[in-house]
C-alpha cells in the first residue's frame, strides 16, 4: 500500500476504528496499538497490529517506526480494577515519548471538553494532564475535545435508550436543565484527519450542530424510539448514582460513573465555540430508531472482558 503511514491506539474498538475506515478508504496504510491483539481484527490484512508495551519502551518506540501521524485516542471511561485515570495519564506520557522518540511528525490527540487541572473530577483532571503532556512534547500537535459521542457503538444513547426500553420510570439526575452537545463518532473522526493534515497546534472542539438540555435529550430519544416509559422525572445525583450501583452487578457492569454524572451536571459536555461537525443527533435516531437501545453495550465487556 502506498500512502503515509499513521498509527492508531484502539483501531479496533470505537472511535479509532472509524479514524481506521476513513485512511484505509483514501489509500493511507494504518498501524494499531491494542489491548486485545489477540480478538478477531475487523478490518483485515489492511491494518498492522501491535501490541501496547508499556513494560517496555524501546519495544512501544518499535510500534511508531515509519510513522508520520499518530492518532491517540487511549484513556479508560471507567477506573476499574488496577487500570484507573493515574495509570492511563502514565501510559499516555509513553505513548507520547514513544512517537517523538521515533521522530512521528504530529499527533492527534483526543480529549474531552472542560478539561482543567483544578477539576474536582479525576477524568477530566487527567485529560487536562495528557493534554499538557501533548502540549509540552515539542511535536506538532492538534488537540481534539469531544462533547458525548454517539454512532452504532456508543454507550451513553444507546444505553439511556435501553433504559427507556425496560422501565416505566427513567431517573434525570438534579432538575435535568444542564447542557449537552453530542457528536457524532464519524464526524469526529472526519476532523481528526482534517486537523492531521494542517501544520499549526491547535485545539479544538468536536460538538455537533444541537444543543439540549439533558431533560430534552432523555424526552427526545422516548420519542424517536416510541419508548412505553410512562414518566421521565428529575431526582436526586447521589440517589442516581446508588440506582447504577445496584444495577451494575445485574448488568455484569458499570453503569455510571460519579465523573459522569457531576461532570455533565457541572455544564462541562457541551461546547463554547461554534458547532464543527453536522450530524444532527434527532435526525440519525430518525434514522436508527429500530435498533437505538434494543441490546445493552457494556463497556467492562468492550474494554476489559
């Protein structure tokens, strides 16, 4: 194959593997650094696969040989078992090491919109880190913040979907009236590779064209999947949190994390800037309605399972 080489962490899982369509479909050869090198690879021949070393970095500085661009999008939802947000923001500081050490070009990394050292949240804090650690490497960087993604594999919709599937009464945490802006996982990845190919440092905001509350994000999914929940109604964060608590063994999962709950409650999953990607979530759960919520995503399976 022709075309530059570009290196993704997780081409196999979510959003790195619509990164992955999108440079095998205009010719560009793309290398992977997984968890799970050992599961079925969905995309082929096409795809080198290497395995993440982090015991080991001349063999992680290995994985970047000929690489011009690199597509990080490593991090961990939920801090489970001994992988939590420390140990992720240390992995990301040797991957970032890693790529300049092998004289990669520029890297695209993803984060999260509202990073901030000062965040009393341990996800978004440690976003905050790696992208300082992007920052501070020297290399020429693009810093992409992602609101909520949604596509065929996300975790949020799909699961407030199925929520609303199963029970008469869906729980909003507080009065439900704080801000999100959802992306759509292509749209992201189409300005990934857009902020891949400029040579400037930048930052920027991946949120898509519709702002809702988060009481008329829950009402519209019901409506577009013609949920039977009876009554959406807004209830207190903590007792929230305890209902995913008590579900989570049930699901073999974990539901929600207390990041999650705070962190959207605090305003920090929408965005300040013009809207960058045209997906509109209404009109693709239009779209989807049939399929949006009938089976449950678990993450602990995606990731760790």
């Amino acid at each position: 194959m022709g075309g530059r080489l570009n290196l993704i962490t997780g081409a196999f899982s979510y959003s790195g593997k619509y990164v992955a369509q999108k440079l095998l479909e205009r010719g560009e050869q793309v290398r992977t650094l997984t968890g799970h090198s050992d599961r079925p690879n969905p995309l082929g021949k096409a795809v080198e696969v290497f395995p993440f070393r982090f015991d080991s970095m001349p063999e992680l500085t290995k994985a970047f040989a000929g690489v011009e661009i690199f597509y990080n999008t490593y991090y961990v939802r939920v801090a489970y078992g001994k992988v939590g947000y420390e140990l992720a923001y240390e992995n990301n500081k040797k991957l970032i090491s890693a790529a300049k050490d092998a004289g990669v070009r520029r890297i695209v990394n993803i984060s999260i919109t509202g990073p901030s050292p000062d965040s009393p949240f341990p996800y978004f804090r440690h976003k905050w880190l790696i992208d300082r650690a992007v920052i501070e490497s020297g290399m020429s960087y693009a810093i992409i913040r992602p609101t909520v993604i949604f596509g065929k594999e996300d975790i949020l919709i799909n699961n407030i979907a199925w929520i609303l599937r199963r029970f008469p009464v869906f729980a909003v945490p507080g009065k439900g009236d704080y801000k999100i802006q959802p992306v759509f996982v292509e749209d992201q990845a189409e300005l990934m590779i857009e902020a891949a190919g400029l040579s400037e440092n930048l930052i920027w905001d991946a949120a898509g064209p519709e702002i809702f509350t988060f009481m008329e994000l829950v009402k519209l999914i019901r409506s577009k999947i013609k949920s039977p929940c009876l009554a959406i109604l807004p209830a207190p964060a903590d007792l929230v949190f305890l209902a995913g608590k008590i579900m989570n063994p049930l699901l073999g999962d974990v539901v929600l994390t207390r990041d999650e709950i705070y962190g959207l409650m605090a305003n920090l999953l929408y965005s300040k800037e013009p809207a960058r990607c045209k997906t509109r979530l209404s009109d693709w759960l239009e779209q989807n309605r049939e399929w949006v919520g009938k089976d449950y995503a678990s993450e602990l399976k995606r990731h760790y399972q």
